[in-house]
C-alpha cells in the first residue's frame, strides 16, 4: 500500500500567505490600495502559483504610516515563507512583496 498523500488547494495556500503578511506588524491590510472601483479591478492581492511542488507567492500590502518600507517588505517575506514551508511542507520559490500604499 502507497503511503497517503496530501492534496492542498491554491485557496487555502492563498489564505495561509495572507494570514503570514496581515499578521507583520506595520502592515495595516493585504488589499491594493486607492478607492474601491481600484481595488476591484486591480485583482486578487495574493496570487500563488504551484509548479513541482514549488509555491511562488505574490501578496499585495498597504502599510501602517511611519513604516520603514524596505524592512517591511523583508518581514513579510520572511513571514510569508516561513508560514508556506512551516505549515504546509512545501517548498519556497520566489516571494514576491509589493507595498502598494500607506494607510491611515
């Protein structure tokens, strides 16, 4: 007998990165940012992409006023790695953190 195996959906990964980036301190939501029309048609703030067993990852965060922008970026990234090859055993290609604005 095969041993089991385990199947995870793009979704629940999506919702993991987006867990691990809302929880950094200093980011005040995973969203574009701008007015609503914007945000809707920007599309989905985290992408994820599964290739071999391989996640490449793309999260989208507005940060806190007074955030030291570079430094933010590094600790989601870290954070967002940390959960994908923690939490679901696979393993990490790219994090990719865009800043897309600063909210109040």
């Amino acid at each position: 007998m095969s041993p089991p195996t385990l199947a995870i959906s793009h979704p629940v990964i999506r919702d993991l990165v987006r867990l691990a980036a809302i929880e950094v301190p200093g980011v005040l939501r995973v969203s574009w940012a701008g007015s609503p029309i914007r945000r809707a048609l920007a599309g989905r703030p985290v992408v994820v992409r599964l290739r071999h067993g391989v996640v490449e990852a793309r999260v989208v965060v507005v940060a806190r006023p007074g955030q030291p922008l570079a430094a933010l970026a590094a600790d989601v990234r870290t954070a967002v790695a940390a959960a994908i090859e923690r939490l679901l055993g696979l393993d990490l290609g790219e994090v990719t953190v865009r800043i897309d604005g600063i909210g109040g």
